[in-house]
C-alpha cells in the first residue's frame, strides 16, 4: 500500500486503511479465489493422473508378460532322485522318458610303488618319462638328482591338463606316488613308460609286479656256461626254458615270450648302456609267486639274481558311463550327459540307478503372473472408479465425472478380458471372473487344470501364435494378451488417450496460473491507485479540519468577548 490513511471525512475515522483492506480482500475473494480453487483442482487433477497413468503402466507390463512367449517356455522335471538328476532349458519339448541300469564313468587312478621319502630319486640316470592319455602323450624329463616329489611337480607341469600327480604318505618311511586322469571315460585310460635307454624305477611305469636282472653289456652276451633248463613261474603256472651255451640275453627273452605265449620278457637298456632281462607277471594286480630258478647251476648269476620290482597298481580302471534310455543301451565318457536330447541334461549319481522322468509346462511361473494381472487389474479399475465417481446419494463426483475418455479405459480393456476366441474360449475358463461390482479374482487351482488339460491350446488362447491349417497355410492367431497388451500399448503412448489426457490438463492449469496473475497484478494495482488517491485526499481534509479548528476558536474568542 502507497501509505496510511489516518481517516477520511470530518473527524468521521470511517476510511481507514483497515477498510481499504477489507474492500480488496472482498473483491479478491470475488475475482481470484475462484481462479485459485480451480489451480488446487487442477493440481489433484494432476496427481490422480499421474497415479492413472502408474496404474496402467504397470498393468501393460503385466499384459507383455502374459503375451510374452517365453513365459510358456518354462519347464519342471519331475522324478529326479538320488541316483538320476536331469535338468531342462526352458522350450524343451514336453516329454517322459526312464533311465535305468546306470554304470557311472570312472577316472583312472594309478598308484606307483613304494618309495621310502619324498626326496628318495626316481632313477640311475637320464631319460624320459612318458605319460600317455586321451590319445596324447607327455614327456617328462628326470635326471639321477630327481626326486619323487620333483618328479611329481613335473609331471603336473607338462601334464596337469590331463592329469593330476600326487604324493601319498601310507606308513612310516612309504611313500607312493598316485596318477589320476582329471577325466572320465575310457579315453583317460593313463599309460606310462620309459625311454628306450632310461633307467626309471620300475614302481612308477610298470603296471604288473616284475623281476629285474643283473647287468649286461650288450643284448648279444651270452646267458649260461653250460647246457640246461630254468623254471620261470607266473600268476602261479611253471614253465620251463631251455639253455646252452649259445644262448644270449636276446634269445633267452625270445625263448621265455613263446614258451609263455605273451610278451612278459624284454630287455631294459640304460643311459649308461647296460642291458637287463625284465620279466612282468601276467595279472595286472600282485604277483608273489613270480620268479626264476636255475634247475641245472648253468645260468649267468645275473639272471637269477634279479631285483623283485613292486608294479604300478592300477587303483580305478577309467571307463565309459552306461546307461537304458527307454532301454536302449546309451554310452558316454562322462556323468553329465547333454548331447542325447536337447536342451535336457542328465547326471548320473549312482551305480545301478533307475529314474522315470517327466518333463511338464511349469504353469506355475503363469499363474503367478495371472494372479499379477488380476491385482493390477483391481488397483486400475478402482483408480478410475474414483476418478469418474457420480454418487448422489452420498453427494459424492469424482474428479472427473463426466469425463467419456476416463471411462472409457476401464470399458475398452474388460471388454478384451471378458471376451470370447474363435475357438470358444475365455478367461473365465482359466479362473478369471468379474464379480458385479466389478471386482476380479483368480482360481489358481481351475487356471493349471484348464491349462493342462491342452497346454498347446491354451498357450495359443492365452499368447497367441501360429498353426497349419488343412490346406496347409500358416495361420496367425492373436492371443487374448496379446490384444490387451496391443491396446494398453494405445493407451499409454507417446499419443494415447492417457497421455493426451494429461497433456490437457497441464495446459490448462498453465492458463489458469496464467489467469491467476493477471487478476491478482490487475487487483494489487487498483487498490494501489486508490490507496495513493485517499492519501491525497486525506491530506486535504486534514488541512481543512486545521483551517475550520482555527476558525472555530476565533469565533469563540469573538463570542466570549462580547461577553
């Protein structure tokens, strides 16, 4: 205000500032505050579309789901246990088998012979170690200086891919090496050899108990003084060889491999170039009655002085996984077997296992989803049932009573929800129902049994897709979701009703704020003007009371002066 007004009139006091204040109030209250009401209008209005607007974008997101095809990929196995697991990716085809007769595939594990340190050496000499698995070989390189315990780092660092070395402790001073395949399978099968002038211990390579003679210095020495027979015993049998004095090492080994029938004798040439008789048991497992001896005295000392060699004991043999698959004899190199049917996986975890398998629809991950769907769909239609309130009994609008585009959200989707297909069906059918007051609900337990009872059917009702018709053309079907997830996408568009909705409201509350100050600003500069023109008249009163008080009081002098 431009000033104060002390009072107007004669010494009336009746314009003052509090009246002028009072007359702007009255006339603010007349042309602003109904421009304000219709502003705090305008700002629910906007909240409760902004709710619309959260409501239905939620409510799209749960038709998506539901139209969404691999939301009917999800798979459940049923008849896994402790023998037989099987898993499934989702989309694999819906089906039972049985798996039965189950032989787990093995590792192979090798236990070399007794060493009685870490740091006890593995050779005489130079040479090379040979590991050979899975149709791969690996050399191990080992000097006179090499330990058991360094031979065990080197074998994991040239084949640890393979295979893996450990050392075991298994009584007071015994130790022994164990070589195990990192695999399955008969492929793992682990050989191990030496090289041709190598002087390995025989613990670590050969794979059955052995005796090792005395030293030669070539193969062409001669074996016997003398004429005669020795008895070489294996795996419990006796056989008899022949000598004379023309007998070298070379055919004392021909001789004792075909008086046995198999290769059992050889001849061990070392990095310094001495050369010994070998002979190996039969049985791959221990051997005690293995040994040479002498029936006539003729013999080299060499040859019946032998070394008793403890073999490399095969612990696990490797071997291949078998099983019936629907009784037909399967065979795998590994437990985990996931190339017999796509997208399934079976581990075999027991020995003689059996398993009927049933792989299903998981409806369950769907009717979650529905139930969703059901929720949301509740959450919207009360929304707009409050927006578009018309209750005259209670004396109650809504926000947006009268307004078609509101109700007609709620109309256009229970439409699609309460519809029919071509082929007859509906959602009732699967456990949705609309109560009269418009209320949905969801039977869970009628929703899986109706889905099951055609999973194909209800998945093409439900999401829609495409089948062969007689003549052989590919059919397109809409799904029940996917029209609603088609109109919801309409509805929340960039240009959907929602938005447009919206749009308009902001415009106009930008006008009435617009509205607001300029009625306000017209207002304030009114009573400006007048507030500034009472002061000027305020001030001409005020002189005049001064100029009448004066003359009021020379009257009265002249009247008491008469007196």
């Amino acid at each position: 205000m431009a000033g104060t007004i002390n009072s107007l009139g004669i010494g009336s006091g009746v314009l003052t500032s509090d009246v002028i204040d009072k007359l702007k109030k009255n006339e603010k209250d007349v042309i602003v505050k109904p421009i304000e009401n219709k502003i705090e209008l305008q700002k629910q209005k906007s909240q409760s579309l902004d709710l619309l607007k959260s409501l239905l974008t939620s409510f799209r997101a749960n038709a998506k789901a539901l139209d969404d095809d691999a939301l009917y990929q999800s798979r459940t196995v049923d008849g896994s246990n402790d023998g037989v697991s099987v898993s499934a990716q989702d989309g694999v085809a819906v089906q039972s088998f049985r798996i039965s007769d189950t032989r787990l595939a093995l590792k192979n594990v090798f236990q070399s012979g007794h060493f009685n340190s870490r740091n006890a050496t593995v050779a005489q000499g130079d040479g090379t170690m040979s590991i050979t698995i899975d149709s791969q070989t690996f050399d191990i390189d080992y000097t006179a200086t090499t330990t058991l315990d360094e031979l065990k780092t080197k074998i994991n660092d040239v084949a640890g891919e393979k295979v893996e070395a450990k050392i075991l402790q298994v009584g007071d001073n015994d130790y022994t090496m164990v070589l195990t395949s990192k695999e399955t399978g008969e492929s793992q099968n682990i050989t191990v050899s030496d090289s041709a002038v190598g002087s390995l211990d025989a613990g670590l390579y050969r794979t059955r108990d052995s005796i090792e003679g005395g030293a030669f210095s070539a193969a062409s020495d001669t074996v016997a003084s003398g004429s005669g027979s020795m008895t070489l015993t294996v795996n419990g049998t006796d056989y008899t060889i022949n000598y004379d004095t023309s007998t070298t090492l070379q055919s004392l080994v021909d001789d004792i491999n075909n008086t046995v029938g198999s290769d059992v004798a050889s001849i061990h040439q070392s990095a310094s170039g001495e050369y010994r008789l070998v002979v190996e048991s039969t049985s791959q497992w221990e051997d005690d009655t293995l040994k040479i001896v002498d029936n006539d005295g003729a013999l080299d000392s060499k040859i019946t002085s032998y070394t008793q060699n403890d073999f490399n004991d095969e612990i696990q043999k490797a071997s291949d996984a078998k099983f019936k698959y629907n009784g037909i004899e399967i065979t795998r190199s590994s437990n985990t077997i996931d190339d017999l049917i796509v997208g399934v996986t079976i581990e075999l975890k027991q020995e003689n296992a059996s398993s009927n398998i049933s792989i299903k629809q998981d409806v369950s991950a769907v009717s979650e989803e529905m139930q969703s769907f059901v929720d949301n769909y509740n959450s919207l239609m009360s929304q707009i049932d409050k927006m578009t309130l018309a209750d005259t009994e209670e004396n109650k609008v809504g926000l947006f009573n009268g307004d078609n585009s509101i109700r007609g959200i709620g109309r256009e989707i229970t439409k699609i929800v309460t519809s029919f297909s071509n082929d007859g069906f509906s959602l009732s059918q699967f456990g949705i129902n609309i109560s009269q007051d418009g209320v949905m609900s969801f039977n869970s337990a009628q929703f899986e049994k109706k889905f099951n009872e055609d999973p194909k059917a209800a998945e093409l009702f439900l999401s829609g897709g495409s089948t062969v018709n007689e003549s052989g053309n590919v059919v397109t079907h809409d799904g029940v979701f996917t029209k609603l997830a088609d109109t919801m996408d309409n509805l929340t568009g960039a240009n959907g009703t929602i938005n447009t909705i919206i749009t308009g409201n902001e415009k106009e509350g930008k006008n009435l704020e617009e509205s607001h100050k300029r009625a306000l600003a017209l207002l304030n500069s009114r009573y400006d003007t007048m507030t500034a023109r009472f002061i000027e008249y305020d001030a001409i009163i005020s002189k005049l009371n001064n100029q009448f008080s004066v003359l009021q009081q020379q009257i009265e002098m002249a009247i008491n002066g008469k007196d």
